[in-house]
C-alpha cells in the first residue's frame, strides 16, 4: 500500500518560531510538493521538487523554504512562522511524465501560528 | 491562469446516481481536467482525468462537454462513502505539474 506520511497531524507554534514539516513517501517518487489548504481557496502550490536537491517555487512560496536531500523526505521549513501561515498543509509525490499525474497525499498538518 | 468554478455543495440519495459539474470556460487547448476528492481528515486522493474524450474508470466517469468548457463528473451509485469534498482541476498542458485547484463541491450523501 503506498504511503505518502507527515510528521505531525496537529502542531502549534508561536509567531516567529522556526517551523519544520516533514513528509515522506515510500514509493520511490522523484517529484514532491508541498501545498496549502484554506477554506474556499483549494490547494495553492508552495513549492515542489523534481528531485533530489532540485526545488522550484510555486504560486505562494513567500515566508517559506524547502528541503531535499534524500529521495523520500521533503521538509517545509516557515523561517518564522507568523499567524497568517495557520493552514492545513498537505504534501503530495507523484512519479513524472505523460499525461498521467496521479499525485498522491499524505494526510495533513494542522499547523497554528499563535 | 484558467481557473473552475463549482456549486459549493450539493446533496444526493444513496445510491443513486450523482453528477457534479464544473465550469472550466477559460480552459486552454492543451489542459487537462482532473478530478480529486477529499475525504474528512484526509489528504486528496486522485479520481479520474481526461483531455478531450469521456472517460471512465472503476470509480467515476468523466464527461467532457464539446467545446471543453465545462464537465461533469458522474458517480453512478453513490454510497455513504462517497461523502467528500470533489475537486475539478485543470493541469496546465505545457505543464507536467502544475495543478489549478478550484475550490471544491461538498458532496452530501443521504442515507
């Protein structure tokens, strides 16, 4: 069964605290994505990586940072988390190329900034 | 960017059939419509997509208007599981990633 997990459903932290998030996946997938959840706005694309050490930014990629050093793991990193970062975040890893673009997700992180 | 618009939410019988439209008038010739769901407490999980002709598979059938301005996704026997937040997406041809979220259609299923 393929497994895309999160480190933490539910995490709160104070404004101007350095914030980790971690997902990883066990598929063996190069591309990973991090995104944002707030109601009425569906998912916004924060940044993604084609592979290993390779990252692009996404739509709203302000006050965050990413990480890949292995295949699997892909960090989300709020340098100094303000309040208006209080979102479900959802990481998401897909296999690339054709016109299939099956992403498959981890199950969320809750995250307030207090 | 084309974006999709979708009723916030709609309510159906068990099973019976259900179809959630999606208006994508601005869509481009090379995008494609994708279609995820998202159960309470969970992440997306992938349904069905297609480009230009209808599709089906063992969990929906994606109906794609001629002109491609809009769709319809068909759940053909709704259960209580079926109970989600569905989201019509357009992924940008020129784009091997970039997916466009609308912001969804809460399906309501009553037993």
């Amino acid at each position: 069964d393929v497994k895309v997990t999160q480190s933490s459903r539910y995490l709160v932290k104070r404004t101007g605290e350095k914030v980790f998030l971690e997902c990883v996946q066990d598929m063996d997938h190069e591309n990973m994505f991090w995104y944002r959840q707030d109601p009425g706005l569906g998912l916004r694309l924060i940044y993604f990586s084609y592979d290993v050490k390779m990252k692009e930014k996404g739509d709203i990629p302000e006050g965050y940072s990413v990480s890949r050093e292995k295949k699997e793991r892909f960090s989300l990193i709020l340098e100094s988390a303000s309040t208006n970062q209080t979102s479900m975040y959802l990481c998401a890893s897909r296999t690339p190329g054709g016109d299939y673009n099956e992403q498959f997700f981890g199950p969320g992180t809750r995250l307030t900034v207090l | 960017d084309a974006k999709t618009t979708q009723p916030n939410s709609m309510e159906s019988n068990e099973e019976e059939p259900v179809h959630l439209p999606c208006n994508h008038s601005t869509i481009s010739g090379t995008d494609y419509i994708h279609w995820y769901r998202q159960l309470p407490s969970q992440g997306p999980e992938y349904v069905i997509h297609g480009l230009t002709s209808n599709v089906n598979n063992r969990m929906a059938s994606l109906a794609i208007a001629e002109d491609r301005k809009s769709s319809t996704l068909i759940l053909h026997r709704a259960t209580l599981r079926d109970a989600a937040v569905y989201y019509c997406i357009l992924r940008r041809g020129d784009s091997n990633y970039q997916l466009i979220w609308g912001a969804g259609t809460k399906l309501i299923i009553k037993p």
